[in-house]
C-alpha cells in the first residue's frame, strides 16, 4: 500500500518536533529517513504507526486518512531499535504475539510463526528463549514478528544500531531482501548514510523537525542543495566555490575523482594528516589561505608539513545552495 502524509506536525508540550511534514511512499518501495539525533525521526515513524497523537496534518494509507484510526488497525508494523522480546516467551510465542493479540487460532499462529522464521533463515529456532540468540538472531526474530500480521506498511526504527558493524552490511541486505519478497512498502530510519544508501529506493533528511530533502541517494548525493544535506550524506570536501572559480560564490562539494594530483598543479595546500582507509591514503591539505581544508586521495602516506600540488575539474564540482525539496 502507499502512504502519503500532508502537512503533519507534532508537538510535545509547547514543543514543535516536527513541522508540516510532507512525504510520500509508493507501494513496494523502499523508503529511508535519515536526520541527527532530535530532529524527529523515531517521533515521524510513531506517528505513522499511531502510537502518539498529532497535532495537524493528514496520514493517509491508499488515500483513506488514518490518522484518527487507531494503531492495531492502520496494518501498519513497527520494529524497534531494541527489538523488545519477551524474554519469558519461546522464540515462536514472540513471533506470534501480534497475531495472538488479533485473536488468532493457535494453530494458525504456529504456523505463521514457523514460516517467517523460515523466511528469516532462523528454522528450527521456535523453542529457542530470546536470552540464548545472539544480536543478529534477536533481530531476525523481531523482523518475523513484524512481519507475522502481514502489515501493509513496515516501520524499522534504527534495526541495526545496537549490532556490531561486521554485522550490520550483511544483516542489512538480508532485510532488504525479506522485505522485497513479501512486497511490503518499508520505511527504514537511521542516522548513517551507508546504510540509507544500500537499504532505500528514495530517501528523506530531516533537520529539527523539518523535511530539507527527498530524492533518490544519486539525486541527493550529487544536488544536496545545502551544506546540511551535503554533511548529512558525507560530503566533506565543501569549500568556497570562489576558491576555484573567482567568478561565483557560495560552496561546493568537490569529489575525490574531480582532484588530480600532480606536480604542476593550479592549487597547492600543506599536509595536516594522511590515514590509510578503504585500500588507500586520505590526506588532509590546509589549503594557503589558512582557513580552508580539503581532503585528496594520495597513492602514499604523506608527512604534516609537505606541500602538495593538484588540480581541480572545476566542471565536476557539486554547487551548494540553500535547503529546498
């Protein structure tokens, strides 16, 4: 089903937490929020899920406003970050709580719970105590529970964040996976952009409340539109365009592949640091007028100190503006 929420705002107290929210999610598709700590995210989802009240605005799920409807009735599914199994249940009885609370007949919830483990490659774990599974396993078991009540809509509220990063890349692709299979439209959050790139289809950044960007992960990576959404996406190389091209003004992004390094360069910087990552050096140069840094990719690590020369495809720097969807 698709979701599409209008002009929504939220506020706790006196406190606006979001601010005229406008987005839409197609059926089937693969949907990330990314934004910094506090500026809304889990806050969006729980709206979506009906779990807190909302101020304003409109939830609507295949065009009928839900957002006076109650949570155990928007088929919509909410894993949270910390999972939250009942450790007094079997790995099964957790599987089934949602339906059990929906008056499912046992037979029918075993069943049900024994397929999704299936799905999540957790066969033969039924009886298991969530006590005995391991990060990786709690968190397929609560994917199977979210996905037990066959939810039109999935919520994943940061699924990952408590795993260990050798975890996350393949744990990451196996929820993609499960979700394309049963077709559920999916809405992931999440402050890392690795993740929100390999998990979504399209995306969304929220700063303190508001949303500052939509797009597909290239549209934005390659028009972030303002220094935020460049941060947000790991763009670091933002430097004054006046730096390159003293006709204009504002910043730019400037990409590893639009620096060459070479001993007759247009530009020179210092070296601050080199640090070797992902099968080569990254050093750091103090550009001349002192204020500025940049980061190129070097064959070497180079000392603090030593000048380096390099040119810049000015064509291939990314402009940066002010934030608009």
């Amino acid at each position: 089903m698709s979701l599409a929420v209008r002009d929504l705002t939220v506020k706790y107290d006196a406190t606006s937490v979001l601010v005229g929210i406008d987005l839409s999610v197609e059926t089937g598709e693969r949907f990330a929020i990314m934004g910094p700590s506090g500026s809304g995210k889990s806050t969006l989802l729980r709206a979506i899920a009906g779990l807190i009240d909302i101020d304003s605005g409109t939830i609507a799920i295949d065009d009928t406003d839900v957002a006076k409807t109650p949570a155990h009735r928007r088929s919509v599914g909410l894993m949270f970050q910390d999972y939250a199994l009942f450790p007094h249940m079997t790995v099964a009885q957790n599987v089934g709580y949602g339906l059990r609370m929906s008056g499912v007949a046992k037979q029918q919830r075993t069943a049900r719970s024994l397929e999704l483990l299936e799905l999540v490659g957790l066969g033969g774990f039924q009886d298991r105590e969530p006590t005995t599974l391991s990060g990786g396993e709690q968190q397929r078991v609560a994917l199977a529970r979210t996905l037990a009540p066959s939810p039109s809509i999935v919520l994943l509220d940061e699924p990952l964040a408590s795993l260990d990063v050798s975890l996350r890349v393949s744990l990451l692709a196996e929820t993609r996976s499960i979700l394309d299979e049963v077709g559920a439209t999916s809405i992931y959050v999440t402050h890392d952009k690795a993740e929100a790139f390999a998990f979504c289809d399209r995306m969304a950044i929220l700063d303190t409340g508001r949303l500052v960007r939509i797009g597909t992960p290239d549209e934005i990576w390659r028009n972030p539109r303002s220094e935020f959404v460049a941060r947000s996406v790991g763009q670091m190389n933002l430097i004054p365009i006046g730096w390159i091209d003293r006709s204009r003004s504002g910043l730019c992004f400037v990409p590893f592949d639009a620096i060459t390094v070479q001993s007759d360069g247009r530009f020179a910087g210092t070296v601050v640091t080199s640090r070797f990552t992902d099968g080569e050096y990254v050093t750091r140069l103090r550009l001349l007028d002192e204020e500025t840094t940049m980061e190129v990719r070097t064959h070497q690590t180079l000392q603090p100190g030593t000048e380096l020369r390099f040119d810049v495809e000015a064509d291939a720097v990314i402009v940066v503006s002010t934030d608009q969807l």
